[in-house]
C-alpha cells in the first residue's frame, strides 16, 4: 500500500519513495484496468444477475485486447535498469532536504534573488537524461503545463517572458523556483535543485521540494521536473511567440475576484502523490 499524508502536509522521504516503488508497479495494472474499461460493458456497473457470464466476458475481451491492440514495452532495458536503480534508492535519506534545514537553522539565512532562466550556467541535459532520473516520461508531460503557468512577461521587454529562478550567492550550487499552487491562490511550492556542471556524469547531485512528495530522491516530483526541465533541457529559452504562454497573466488579472479554497488536499499540485494514479508510461 502507498503512505498517506494523514493531516501532514508532506510525505518523509522513506514513505515518498516507498509510494513511488507501489505507483511503478502498480501503473501497467491501472493501464490494463483502462483498456478493458474501454468496452463499454466493462466500464459501467454490472448487475449481480450477469455475475455468471462475467468471467467468460472478460475472457474475450482480454483475448481481442492480446490479439488487436499494441502490448506496452515493460522489458525494454531501461525498464530494468530503473528497477534496479529505483530499489538502490528506497531507503536512501534525501541529502538535500537536511541541507536546506540547516541552512534555514542559521542565524544569517541565505539572501535570494530572482533572475531569469537563461542567466543560470545549468548543466546541459536531454531529454533522456531527464527520463533516466525521473524513471519514466509521466512527470515529464505533467510538468510542461507547469512551465507555461510559471512564465511571466520580463520587466526589461513586455513582449517577451521569462521563467523565474532564485540564486543566492551563499549556495552558488543551488537554484530554486517558487511554483504557486494551481488550486490556492496563496500556496506556493519552493523546488530546489543542486547541480555540478563541471561533473559529466552526475550533473544533477539533489533535490527536494516543499510538496506533498517533493522529498522523495526516487525520482521527482513535477516541480523539480519543471525545472530541471526547462533549464537543463530548454536552457531557459522561452517561446515568446506563443500568445497564451502563461496563464498566470490571466490570473494576475482575475486574482481579485476569485477566490480559491484553502481547504485543498495536501497532493493537489503533485499528481504523483495521488496513491491511486498511474505514475508511468
Ligand atoms: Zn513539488
């Protein structure tokens, strides 16, 4: 069974990585679940009267899912790889959640500054790199929507936007980004990555976000993916041609007027917290 947050607001490292193992394994049963569901039979209600037939009725469905649709690839390679990885790391400590709890311990707490992206000498990664730290593509698709609503227009030129990040010249190993909730207008999320660019190997050495899971290091969540993504993979480049780039400038302009509840679940800008969504693809 995955952990549940019980009235906290974050999920401790162990039990993070612990829901992560059970979203793996559980994501190809969910997925089968969906295609037999696809059949209209199966996706509603059946009457208690139908219960003798059912099993046979499942049987071929089965049989022309097996025979007419595409099989999903779980033995590829990487697959085994990301097991073995991901089993490595299940009762590892996230090294740079108890860094930042020192830091923010001392006295003279570190002073950060908001710059633009493209200002960052982040390490260079592909979009392979990024699926072999996440273990699989799922937080990768979550997290391009996440890049659009954080973009804003740049103060220097209107016309163009610019993704925020916050540096500290304490921490010149560190880059954050403050990602605001999409369900309450007054919660945001601080996810925090620590990067080498002088290691080839390992460019990415940590990371940890305030989020119902960000504390996890099997994998991450979608606001360290965010991140991780657009400045190693995008290099903070920006497509300011898109007209509906950010939603945040709607919501700059309706934040007066709407109200949004407080009250929200503790997973709801972590969809990989949910412990019945499937994780992966
Ligand atoms: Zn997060």
């Amino acid at each position: 069974m995955p952990d549940f947050l019980k009235g906290k607001k974050q999920l401790s490292s162990a039990e993070a990585n612990h829901s992560r193992c059970v979203a793996k394994v559980r994501w190809i049963i969910e997925s089968v679940n969906g295609k037999i569901k696809q059949w209209r039979y199966f996706s509603q209600t059946i009457q208690n009267s139908s219960t003798p037939f059912v099993g046979g009725y499942l049987n071929i469905i089965c049989a022309l899912i097996n025979a007419y649709t595409k099989t999903s690839n779980i033995e590829s390679d990487n697959q085994k790889q990301w097991a073995t990885r991901m089993l490595e790391l299940r009762d590892k400590e996230n090294q740079l959640e108890q860094r930042l709890q020192q830091i923010n311990q001392t006295k003279n707490r570190p002073q950060w500054k908001k710059y633009d992206a493209q200002m960052v000498n982040f390490p260079t990664l592909t979009e392979e790199d990024v699926q072999h730290i996440c273990f699989g593509t799922y937080q990768i698709k979550q997290a391009k929507s996440y890049i659009e609503e954080h973009l804003k227009p740049s103060i220097l030129d209107n016309e163009k936007y610019e993704f925020v990040v916050e540096l500290s010249t304490k921490h010149v190993d560190l880059v954050r980004v403050r990602f605001a909730s999409r369900h309450s207008s007054n919660k945001t999320y601080i996810a925090t990555v620590q990067f080498d660019e002088d290691d080839y190997d390992e460019p990415i050495k940590g990371w940890f976000c305030t989020c119902a899971a960000g504390a996890r290091i099997i994998g991450f969540c979608t606001h360290i993916t965010a991140l991780i993504w657009h400045l190693g993979v995008c290099r903070g480049e920006t497509d300011s041609s898109d007209p509906q780039l950010s939603a945040n400038n709607l919501l700059s302009n309706l934040e007066d007027c709407i109200q949004y509840s407080d009250n929200t679940s503790s997973s709801d800008d972590d969809d990989d917290s949910s412990e019945t969504s499937s994780d992966d693809d």
